[in-house]
C-alpha cells in the first residue's frame, strides 16, 4: 500500500516541477513518468490523463501550502505586517528556487493559467481556485489595515485585486528576467498603492 501511495505522489510532484520549470505543453506523459520513475500502467492506475494529473497536483500542492499561509495571515498578526511577511516569503522561496534550478521561475500558478487558459478548462478552474483563496487573505488584511486606520477607507475587493496583480506581475518579469531582486520592489509597491501612512510597517505580532 505505501508503494501505491508512493507513487501517485511522486507523479504529482514530477508534473508540478516539470510544468514549472518548462511548460504545459511540452511535458509529456512519458517525461512525467521518468521523473516520477514510475511506469506508465501506474499512471494510467492513478489518472486517466496529463490534465487530470494536473488537476488533482494543484489541489493537493495547496492543501500543502495552505497552512502557512493560515499562519502567515493570522489575525493574531498585524495586517500591514501579514504582507509584507507575504513579500518576504516570496523573495525567500524564489531564491531558493533559483538556486536549485537554476532559473527564477517565478509563480506557478501565473506559468500554467497564462499557458492552459483557453485550451484546459479543469486545470484553468484549478488554476483559479488556488488564486481566489490567496486574494481572499490579502483582501482580509486590507479590510483590518483599513479598520485600523493604517491606510485610508478602500473597497477592500478591488484593492486587492489590483494588489495581486501587482504582486504576480512582478513575479512574472522575476522570471522573464531571470532577476530574483526584482521582488525587492514588492512590498514598497504594494505599500504605496495602499497609501500606507507610514513608510515601513512594524515587524512583530
């Protein structure tokens, strides 16, 4: 049984890193398989094809990461701060990323959408849940940043939606650049489409 187990998530950790590191289109079964190193009978056992693979990759990926980001943006820390951790974990992770790599490569989830969003539907929905729920936590801490009166009165929605376009544009040109320090503009930015009253939030809980 701890086989079986063992290789549904090898191939789902192999599409992830695959699709990330090169694109949708060109990763094949057969490349997803030899990353896994796992027969094609056992991924055909699993998922009935790359899209459904995909799928089922992405939710379990962010049920993985989710708690982090629970904790990252509890309401026990302060709003303004909850984002700029938001930042600082983005620098982090994509440095370390280009390091194993070799390559910036940016968000994901921005990589597969942008590549499937005309031609996947269930990966494209996938795709989009995932960014939903993140908007949803940097939509919670605008509505107590503005509450608390760090920032001006704001439609909390919008912001943050302009917010995370902000946010995954600027891991975009991260990776099409290939320069990891172009996060660095990420909280500044972010803080001055927010009118932050103060240049630099308090770091703490």
């Amino acid at each position: 049984m701890g086989r079986v187990s063992d290789a549904r998530s090898k191939l789902m950790d192999a599409v992830l890193e695959l699709i990330w590191t090169g694109s949708y289109g060109t990763t094949t079964i057969d490349h997803i398989c030899e990353k896994a190193g796992v027969k094609k009978g056992s991924f055909y056992h699993f998922f009935d094809s790359k899209s459904v693979l995909a799928v089922a990759a992405l939710e379990t990926s962010w049920q993985a990461t989710r708690p982090e980001l629970d904790a990252m943006f509890s309401a026990t820390v302060p709003p303004l701060v909850r984002l700029q951790r938001y930042c600082d974990f983005a620098f982090e992770y994509q440095s370390r990323m280009a390091i194993k790599f070799g390559h910036v490569l940016g968000c994901p989830l921005f990589s597969i959408g942008c590549e499937v969003c005309t031609q996947e539907n269930a990966v494209q929905k996938a795709v989009q849940s995932v960014l939903d729920y993140k908007r949803r936590y940097i939509e919670s801490a605008i509505r107590e940043a503005a509450a608390n009166g760090d920032i001006g009165p704001t439609d909390s929605a919008s912001m943050a939606r302009m917010v995370m376009a902000f946010y995954e544009g600027l891991l975009t040109q991260a990776r099409i650049q290939n320069d990891v320090n172009v996060l660095r503009e990420m909280a500044p930015g972010i803080f001055g489409l927010l009118g932050v009253k103060h240049s630099e939030p308090a770091v703490g809980v």
